[in-house]
C-alpha cells in the first residue's frame, strides 16, 4: 500500500469536494426549472381534487385554468388583500406570522353547472412531519364541498390514510357552523362520528395522533376564514 | 480479463452471490418500497445506476485515493451519485419520487454499495468493477420486484396500478390482504425466498 503524504491528501480532499460541489450545482440548476414545475401541477391536482374534479399531471394545468376561475387574498378580519398572487403564498410562512399580518387565499372554483365553490389551503401537524390539505365550500360558506390532504411522511397504511376517498370523502356536506353562527369546525372522531353528527367525521384507527393533528389543522386553519365566512355567504 | 470471468460477474449476484437473500444486504429499503411494483422497480434501477457508476468511479479513482481517506472518498462519491439520481426523479418522474421520499437518500446507506466499493472497486480494474455494479444492482432489484409483485398482487389486487384481481371475486367475498402492505410481510416474503433459495442450491447451506 502506497504511503501519501499529508500535502497529497489535503490536496486530493480539496479538488474532489470543489469538483463534485461544481458537478451538484450544475445539475441542481439545470433541473430545477422542471422540478419547480411538477411542484406548480401538483399543487394544482390538489386543489382541483378539493372540488372534485380529477385530473392527472398532462391535464392539471388547462383543468386548472378552466375550472378555477378566480383566486384572491383575504386577511383574518375578512378584507381582501390587493395586489396580492393567492397562488404562490406559502401557508408555512404565513402561519409562522402573527394572525393579523397572514395573507389567506381563496381559490374559486366555478363547477360545470355554474354554481361556485370557494377553497381554502390548510397546514398543520401530523405525527411524523407537516400534513396539509384544501378544503372547499358551497356559497353557503358553511357547508364543505369537498376535501383533499396530503402529508410528507405519515405511516403507510396507519396516518396515510388521510389521503385515500374513504376517508375524505365523508367530509362532504358536513358544516363547520353551528346554528349558522357559531364556529365548531370539523371534529375527527376516535371511535367513530355518530350518524347524522354534521359536524364530525371518523377518525384513522391507528392513526390518532396524524387524526388530531388534522382535526386541529382544520380548527385552527378555518377559524382564520370565519370574519370572511359569515360576510360572504349567500 | 476473459469475457466468460465478466459474465460470471455479472451473472453471479443474480443467484448464488445475491446481495438481498445471500449476502443479506439491504434488506431496510427492500422492506419499505415494495408495497407496490412501480416504485420497486424505479428504486431497483436507482441502485442500478448507483452501485455501477460509484463502482466505476471509484475504481478508476483506487490507485490515487489516499487508504486513511478512502471511507470518506467513497462517501462523498456515492452521496452525489444519490443526489443527482434524486435531482433527476423529481424533475422527470415526480410521482415516483414523491412516493420513494427518504428512500432515495438511504440509498447512500444502502449496504450493498459501499459494500461492493470495498469488497471489489478498490481492488479490481473499472471494467469488471462496473460490471460488479451492475450484476449486485439487477439482484437486488430482481428480489425487490418479486417482493412487490407478489405483495401489490395481493395486498391491493393490482400490479402497476392496474386491477388485476376481476371485481367478481371482490363481489364473491375476496378481500385483499391487509397484511401484505405491513413491511412484516416483506421480511416474511424475504424469508421465504432465502428458504426456497436454500433448498434448492444447497450450496449456499452452512456445513454443520
């Protein structure tokens, strides 16, 4: 085995660490541009899936521009906000600001039968990392049209499951007024929601934690829209 | 180097020098990406490109990598392979990356590469070192794939995404397995694999 000496290693360290740092950088703003993209159609997907309507990665982009016609930004006391792009806020960094200074989107959806839905990102906690989601409404601004969450790393089969139709699906129609006034939200329930209860749905068994962490991401993200809710509806 | 020696390199892992069922090496990301076939398979040919590349690299490399460094070379070889494989993913197939997540970057983990780097690369020619690579990579992705065939067939009666399984037998009360998405079932099913491998090539059996 070849002995080398200090200089030699000190050297050979510093030329592979500036080549393979040139080589990542290279490659990681050539790609970029693309990934950016599939971030945008994704998101896109999401929130065409809180108003039920399907599309895939090729499709998103003109489902999206035919679908959603409006999209605007309001602040916790229900004005809107000028000037400003609902599409590209990040909810992560406006939940991190004090509830006075967040920008809130709404994203309009207009159905094939005329009637609109108004959709609202949310952000929260599951058990293992971030979970978030888009819920819609009816003008009613009180009854939930459809809804749709995602997570980053929850446990497949347990927490995950807040992804599949079974168990977004049943947060169709439920309200999250009560007495058309108070705000209740909507409760994921441990054990199962009673029938008819308009204001829970079942929970994920085995997956209680990313359950409440839901339940709070839609109390604490929904509560911000209620000024907005109760002015606007129809 | 005669040919036939490189087949052998080659075709070895696929059996009796498998790196999943013989040499018992990356059995974690083998657990966790084969629920379903698709990300099985893009996982299988990311290691592919992986253990083949950073095998060829570093041979080429061998006569000038300073020993007292060579763990930390090797590392910093394969973590930037694993990097731009990831970059590539999600650029051009970023349901599949969404779906491999933390596995992608466990790759720079995975046994079987640095493994391969010092059993073989720091030893051999780049030739036979990237046939090396690519014979340990296709083995572990043949395991990974028979794992997530059987487990997509029967834990969710699809393969690929597409129903398999007709809706008749739903109907006529089958239900798909729920066991089979747990990763229990994939130790088990790796299990079984070795225990058929075993039988057969008796070979690969202990001496008492």
């Amino acid at each position: 085995m070849r002995n080398f000496s200090n200089t030699y290693i000190y050297t050979f360290s510093v030329i592979m660490v500036v080549i393979v740092a040139l080589l990542l950088s290279l490659a990681a703003m050539q790609l970029k541009p693309f990934q950016d993209k599939n971030i945008e159609i994704e998101k896109k997907q999401n929130i065409l899936a809180s108003v039920r309507i399907n599309s895939t990665p090729k499709d998103a982009q003109d489902l999206y521009a035919k679908y959603i016609t409006e999209s605007f930004v309001v602040n916790n006391i229900g004005e809107k906000l000028e000037g400003e792009d609902a599409f590209t806020i990040d909810m992560k960094s406006e939940l991190s600001k004090p509830a006075a200074e967040r920008k809130l989107p709404v994203f309009v959806g207009t159905l094939e039968n005329g009637s609109k839905t108004y959709v609202t990102p949310l952000r929260g906690k599951g058990l293992w990392g971030p979970i978030w989601g888009y819920v819609s409404f009816e003008p009613d601004m009180n009854t939930i049209y459809g809804a749709l969450f995602d997570h980053q790393g929850e446990t497949p089969g347990l927490g995950a499951e807040i992804t599949m139709d079974w168990f977004e699906d049943p947060f169709r129609g439920k309200t999250i007024f009560k007495d058309s006034t108070e705000f209740v939200s909507v409760k994921v329930l441990k054990g199962g929601a009673p029938d008819g209860d308009p204001h829970a749905v079942d929970a994920i068994s085995g997956g209680t934690i990313t359950s409440k962490g839901l339940e709070a991401m839609l109390d604490s993200c929904l509560v911000q829209y209620k000024t907005y809710f109760l002015s606007n509806r129809q | 180097m005669s040919s036939n020696k490189n087949s052998k390199l080659l075709s070895n892992p696929f059996n009796l020098e498998n790196p999943v069922t013989v040499q018992i090496l990356g059995i974690c990301s083998a657990l966790a990406v084969t629920v379903k076939l698709k990300p099985a398979i893009v996982m299988g040919l990311s290691v592919i490109v992986v253990t083949a590349f950073s095998n060829l690299v570093i041979s080429w490399m061998r006569n000038s990598i300073p020993p007292r460094i060579r763990i930390i070379v090797q590392l910093v070889i394969v973590a930037s392979m694993v990097i731009l494989v990831d970059q590539v993913l999600r650029a051009f197939v970023y349901d599949v990356s969404k779906q491999l997540s933390v596995y992608v970057g466990l790759i720079i983990t995975n046994c079987i590469i640095m493994g391969r780097l010092e059993a073989f690369a720091m030893g051999n020619k780049p030739w036979p070192s990237l046939i090396d690579g690519i014979g340990n990579g296709i083995g572990y992705a043949m395991i990974l794939i028979v794992v997530a065939f059987i487990r997509e067939l029967f834990g969710s009666g699809t393969l690929l995404g597409y129903k398999i399984i007709p809706q008749a037998f739903f109907d006529a009360g089958y239900v798909n397995n729920g066991m089979m998405i747990m990763p229990t079932m994939a130790l088990i099913l790796v299990g079984v694999i070795i225990w058929i491998q075993r039988s057969y090539f008796k070979q690969l059996n202990e001496k008492e």
